[in-house]
C-alpha cells in the first residue's frame, strides 16, 4: 500500500497537503454541500488514482462515511492501491444487480471502496446510464462523500460524462508530465459539460521550485511528529490551488 | 537436490505412463542427485483434473514402490496448474492447493499466446494469499519474442522456473537462449526438470545448475536453496532480480 500514504505516515507533510486539499473543497462551496467529487486528468499516469485515494483517506480519517468508487473501467487500479480483489465491483453492480453492501470493500468503519468490477465492452454507456445516475443520487443521501476515481479525460470521454454528473471535479496535474496545452484542453472538456471544477492538483513538484517551504518545517509543529528532520526531498508533495472560474 | 517439476505420478496425466516408467525415471533421478521431488501433475480444466487429493493418494502408491525399491527419494505433493479463470475458486475450494500445502503455486500459461487477463488472474490469486511460481517461462512463444513482457510478472512478484532441458536445449535454439538470457538477469528462482519419462525428458537436473552458474556467478546456491523455502512455505529473496531491458547492441545478444 505504497501509494496510501495517510495510512502510512499520517503525519508527513505529504498527509498535510492533502488534508489542505480536503479543507479547500469544503470551503469551496458555501451553499451548496459538495458530497461527490471526481478525480481525473488529462492524459494517463499523472496520479489520479493515488490523488483519489489520499482525498478518500482524508474525509474517512475526518470521520465522514466516504465511498471511494473506481470509474476507470478501461484500465482499473484502486484495487491495486488498497491491495484488494476486484473479482466484483462497481461493473458487477451495474450489470448483475447487485447490492452495493454486496460489492464494495470495507476498508474501515468510514471508508468503503467499490473497485471497478468486470471491464464491460461499454464503459461510457454504462456511466451514462440512468441507472447511473440513480445509483450516484441513492449514494449521495448514505454517504457523506463520494470520490469517484476516472480515466484520463483527454483520452475518452468518461470523465467528461462523470463531470457533468458530480458536483465537483478536481483536476490532477503533474510536474514535468502534464502539458499546458493538455491541461488547457482537459479543463475546457469539462467546462463544455458544465462541470463544476474545484480546482487543480499539482504533483511531483521538485521542492525547492516552490515558495512555500513548509516541509521541512512541518514537523517542528507536528505534536509527535518523528524526531529526526527530513531533508527536503518530497517530490511528490502535492499542493492545491484553488482555481476556481 | 530437490526437484520443484516433475510428471512422474503414473498415469495420471501425459507424463509417466505406468509403474515401471516411474520406478525408471526415480533411479535416473536418483543418479543425478536428487533426494526429493515435488510430483506435480497437471490440472488442466477438462483435460487432467487432479485435484490436491488425487495427487495424495497416487503418491502413497509410488511411496511404496520406492520402499520395495530401496530408493532414497521423498516425494512430495505439488500440482502444476494451468491458469485460467476457474483457477481462483478452485484454489479457494481446495481442489488446487500450494505445494507440500504451502501456498507456493506452480502455474502455467498457454504456449502460444498471452491471456489478456493473465496479470488480473495472478492479481487475484495474490490476494487470495497464493504465490505464484511461473512454470518454465522460457517456453513460451511470446517471451521468445519479447522479453519485455516478463516485467510485469516481476512486478506482480511472480517467481520463475526454468526447465532443465531448456538449457540443455532440448526445446530448441531460441528456448536455450531465452533461458540463458532470464538467468543472466536473475529471473530464475528454481530449476525443474518437468520429467515426463526416463528417455527423452527425463529427470536430470544436476548439469542445468552447474550451467546456470555460468550464466550468473552465485546463482546455483540460491538455485539449490529456495527449493527447502518452498517446502517450508517461507518467503523467498528476490532481490538479485532485474527488469529485462532489450540490449541496443544487435552483437551482444
């Protein structure tokens, strides 16, 4: 579970960027209460899935009953982040009728994780469904917080039908692999579908790119937090930006 | 030595055809310095099914038959499994088992072609707390051509095992080199000798590893070792294992 790092080390700064991240889609929205979120990118292997996780782990360890779903039907990996079998999931439910208590995985008392399932031959037809929908809205009333992993959005259309059907879509970005022009493009997709975008992720920042210095800091304040000072070397270290439009 | 790959239970799939072949093929075995043998017959869905417990019972009959025999040899239960997508439950329902009751599987894939779905299986397997050894890789056609597409075995922690006769080169020049080429770049955990008679495949092992260590210098001692891993169901070290990078040099194949 490499990948789980509030499971792992809850109290590095990566953790802290994340639960910032999780502070500023709350704040996001003052009237309307943001309970489903999806996850996605422009092109493949920018960190959607990690990113997904951590923000799961993030509202479950806050105590809201999170549901973590895997929409990337094409190439499936939470299962492989929570180290789980995806014999059935989200697709098995879609199509079998079965229970979601039936298909999803209790990670602990708050978090439940539905993986993908069976890859089906019709991924956007299956998401598009009013099935779909129904099944988002009934999930919505039980779960305080439905994070919804997708494919990239420049690559297939998914994550644009998945964006028109939640109440905010966060954006990843990663240092050194995404393009602008992609990005660009990834953000008018789903602006076309009129997707609420809460704003942007950005990963593998090489610390010391950045203004804010705080990683090396952060543990001066963590209560008991590990003695020993880590050097700068937290590429991975998300950061959010609220961009909103 | 201990051989991880062997058809010698009698009658039970293509290997040995009757009593005599066995009684044969435990003195050749014998000879070359072998001292146990993990019986492995095949489960193929439809073809051979032998499930864990068929194995027991044939293997108490070759027991006895060494006995009479006078034979130094410890036979001990294994199967060797043809992945498919009734591989999962199967192991889950007992028919399949780990070696020796381990949970060490020695799988198959099909010769010619890759399942698209063959990570997901071993995936699955994985999580449902198996092991999967990957039985004599070396042969199949899509690794003769493309190396490369052993990585993502590696990733998903597979081990290896590789036929005796491959090195020599009974299957063949191309089989030979890709053999030589996984050992070289560590990915070997066992040799077995995947004996199906006393002539023309039959149970020598004992060359295979000395020729191995040609290949990589340190590699027979781990080779001679894992197998008493296996037989006591512990964790095997897989740390001199490289990803496969085609080389850019044509001559230094």
């Amino acid at each position: 579970m490499s990948d789980l790092i509030l499971e792992k080390q809850p109290k590095s700064p990566i953790s802290e960027a994340y639960r910032t991240i999780r502070t500023n889609i709350d704040f996001s929205s003052i009237d309307k209460e943001i309970r489903t979120i999806l996850v996605t990118s422009s092109g493949p292997g920018e960190g959607k899935t990690t990113t997904a996780a951590n923000i799961a782990l993030t509202y479950a360890q806050a105590g809201k009953k999170t549901l973590l779903i895997d929409c990337d039907l094409r190439k499936p990996r939470i299962h492989k982040v929570f180290k789980i079998s995806n014999r059935i999931g989200f697709t098995n439910m879609m199509a079998d009728d079965m229970k979601l208590s039936e298909a999803a995985f209790l990670f602990n008392d708050t978090l439940q994780v539905l993986t993908a399932g069976t890859i089906p031959p019709n991924p956007s037809e299956m998401l598009s469904s009013n099935k779909m929908k129904t099944f988002l809205q009934a999930a919505a009333m039980v779960y305080d917080r439905i994070i919804i992993d997708s494919p990239p959005i420049n690559v297939v259309t998914d994550a644009q039908i998945l964006g028109a059907a939640t109440d905010g879509v966060i954006l990843v970005v990663s240092s050194e692999i995404t393009n602008i022009e992609g990005a660009i493009r990834a953000k008018e997709l789903l602006l076309k579908v009129k997707a609420n975008i809460l704003g942007v992720v950005l990963r593998r920042l090489k610390s010391g790119s950045g203004k804010y210095g705080y990683s090396s800091y952060y543990y001066y304040y963590a209560e008991d937090g590990e003695k020993k000072r880590r050097k700068k070397k937290n590429d991975r270290r998300p950061q959010s930006h609220s961009s909103r439009d | 030595m201990i051989d991880v790959h062997s058809h010698i239970l009698p009658g039970i799939d293509d290997g040995s055809k009757n009593l005599d072949v066995t009684a044969s093929m435990l003195k050749i075995a014998q000879d070359d310095g072998i001292d146990k043998i993990i019986v492995t017959p095949h489960y193929v869905t439809g073809i051979f099914e032998n499930s864990y417990d068929d194995v027991l019972k044939s293997l108490n009959n070759v027991n006895s038959l060494i006995q009479d025999k006078g034979l130094n040899i410890k036979l001990v239960p294994g199967q060797e499994i043809f992945l498919d997508r009734y591989t999962l439950d199967l192991y889950k329902d007992g028919i399949l088992r780990g070696i020796n009751g381990g949970s060490y599987l020695l799988c198959e894939l099909p010769m010619d072609k890759l399942p698209e779905d063959a990570m997901d299986m071993i995936y699955e397997l994985h999580v449902a707390g198996a092991r999967v050894i990957i039985a004599h890789p070396e042969r199949y056609m899509y690794f003769v051509n493309d190396l490369t597409l052993i990585n993502d075995f590696i990733k998903e922690e597979c081990y290896f095992q590789i036929n005796s006769g491959s090195i020599s080169g009974i299957f063949g020049h191309e089989v030979k080199k890709t053999a030589k080429l996984m050992i070289k770049n560590g990915i070997c955990d066992f040799i077995g000798t995947d004996a199906h008679n006393a002539d023309t495949r039959s149970p020598k092992i004992k060359n295979a590893i000395e020729k191995s260590e040609d290949y990589l210098k340190g590699i027979k001692d781990t080779l001679i070792k894992n197998p008493y891993f296996l037989l006591n169901n512990e964790e095997i070290n897989v740390k001199c294992r490289k990803l496969y990078k085609k080389s850019r040099l044509i001559f230094n194949k």
